[in-house]
C-alpha cells in the first residue's frame, strides 16, 4: 500500500501543542470513544489492554473501567498528550512514548488492541496493523476507529475550488482499510460506517476546533507558505453555509473490529 507521506515531527509538535486544550474541544472524539465500546467491548478472560494513540487518556480511563481489561498500556507518540494522560494517576496504567508503526513491545503480550481516532495519523497503515497483529495473543482483538474517505469533505472541495494544494489530510476508504486488515493476517473482520454532521457557527469556528485537537494538515504536499487572508476568505466563500452562516462538517467515520 502507499504511504501518505506524512511529517511525523509535525504530527509529535502539533499533538503535543495541543495536550492542554485537548480535551474541552474532543467532543466528536469522546462520543466516537463511547460508541465503539459500546458495539465492541472487551470479551473474554481480563487481559493486557494496549490503547493505540491514546492522546489525553479518554478511551483508557474507560477501559479501565470494564471487565476483561485488567491492566491498560497506554501509547502514544506525543509525550505532553501521555503527561496529560497521567492524571490518571494509577498503576493499573503504564504509559509508553512510541510511534504505532514500531511497538516496543514484545510479540503476544496483549488481549486485545484498542484505538480511537488515532489511526488515520500513521503513515504507514499496514505497517501499524501489522504491529498490531505482532503484540496480541493468539484470538486477540483489534478494536479500533478511525476517518474515512468523506471526512471533512466541505472543507476539501472549498479549498479545491482556491488552489491545488493539499489543504486537508487524506483518509482512506472502508475497501482500503478492509484490504489492510486482510494482508496483515486478520482472520475476520466487521466494519461498520457512520456518518457525523457536526454544526458549526462559522467555519473559522471549525478550523479553531482543529487545530485545538492537533489536527493539522501534516501532509508532506501541503503548502508550505502562510495562507493568505484572502486565500482564507475565498475558501469560506465556497464552503456551504446556512442563512445565519453556520456551517456543517461531515465526519465519515469507521468502526472496526478485527480478529487475529
Ligand atoms: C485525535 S487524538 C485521539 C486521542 C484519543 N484516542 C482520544 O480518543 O481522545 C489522536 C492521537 O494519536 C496520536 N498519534 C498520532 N500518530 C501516532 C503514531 N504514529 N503513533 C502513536 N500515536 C500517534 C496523537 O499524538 C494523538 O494523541
């Protein structure tokens, strides 16, 4: 499969930057959090429990609180986001600075892997599912959400319709990840897609929320000059708005779970 060419230092900076502030604005990540342990708990014997990206710490403070996670390994790669984390205060968590796409842990050491919203920043997916499929058990899981293909597509075709740069990420399809999954020895797959329409007041309210989470351009083919005060108002202009200027932003998300 193809990397996306990602900046990785600018994926650890932005995420650290946004540690603080994280979680007053991670609505959509906390109610995307919630919904994939409600389809796909955790099952089976309690278990050594990695949290893949686990940023601020929402998904492994929950897990922490189900049965069938005994103990919670929390990773991700950027370290103010895992201090942040460490409010959590407990030894039932050990904290681990590490990219997806190269675990320092051992083969076969987890029950089940668990990720919210974190995959569509590795550049490499097979590279992290194959990891993923490394450290877990024999029948372990892989439980995990991430941005589909449609996600932020206002914001993708108003900025088309300014320049040709690469303003927004690009995230892959359910066929593509399907096709990951099964390359890297996942037995069995569900995949289940959800579509979020989140209201704006504007879309500069939009943009704000974005970068507060982190969630930077980090593509290597973005522009790399300041965008231009009349660059920006040209975008607005082409993104939909209703009649009091609010604006939605569609959230194409993608819930899976995987077997080993
Ligand atoms: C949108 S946040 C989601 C955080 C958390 N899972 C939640 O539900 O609130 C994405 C997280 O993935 C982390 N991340 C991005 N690329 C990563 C990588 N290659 N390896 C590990 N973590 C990564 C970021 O630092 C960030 O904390």
């Amino acid at each position: 499969m193809q990397a996306l060419l990602f900046d990785k230092g600018k994926i650890k900076r932005s995420f650290s930057a946004a540690a603080a502030d994280y979680d007053r604005f991670a609505h959509l990540q906390r109610q995307v959090g919630d919904v994939l342990l409600a389809r796909f708990p955790p099952r089976g014997q309690p278990g050594r429990v990695l949290d893949l990206g686990s940023g601020t710490g929402f998904l492994a403070r929950r897990l922490m609180a189900m049965p069938g996670a005994a103990d919670v390994v929390a990773l991700d790669i950027a370290l103010a986001m895992l201090q942040a984390n460490r409010r959590l205060n407990t030894d039932a968590v050990a904290y681990v600075c590490a990219d997806a796409e190269s675990l320092p842990l051992a083969a076969d050491v987890v029950s089940h892997v668990y990720s919210n919203l974190a995959m569509q920043w590795v550049e490499r997916l097979d590279h992290a599912l194959a990891e993923c499929r490394r450290v877990l058990r024999p029948g372990g899981r892989l439980v995990f959400s991430t941005f589909g293909l449609h996600t932020l597509c206002e914001l993708k075709a108003a900025w088309a319709a300014v320049d040709g740069h690469t303003h927004v990420n690009r995230f892959l399809s359910a066929d593509e990840i399907s096709a990951v999954l099964e390359k890297t020895g996942f037995h069995g797959h569900t995949l289940q897609q959800q579509t979020y329409c989140c209201s704006y007041p504007s879309v500069l309210a939009l943009m704000q929320e974005l970068k507060a989470i982190g969630a930077h351009n980090v593509n290597q083919a973005r522009k790399r000059s300041t965008t231009t005060p009349s660059q920006l108002q040209r975008m607005i202009q082409h993104y939909p708005a209703n009649a009091d200027g609010s604006i939605i932003a569609t959230y194409d998300v993608l819930l899976i779970e995987a077997t080993t």
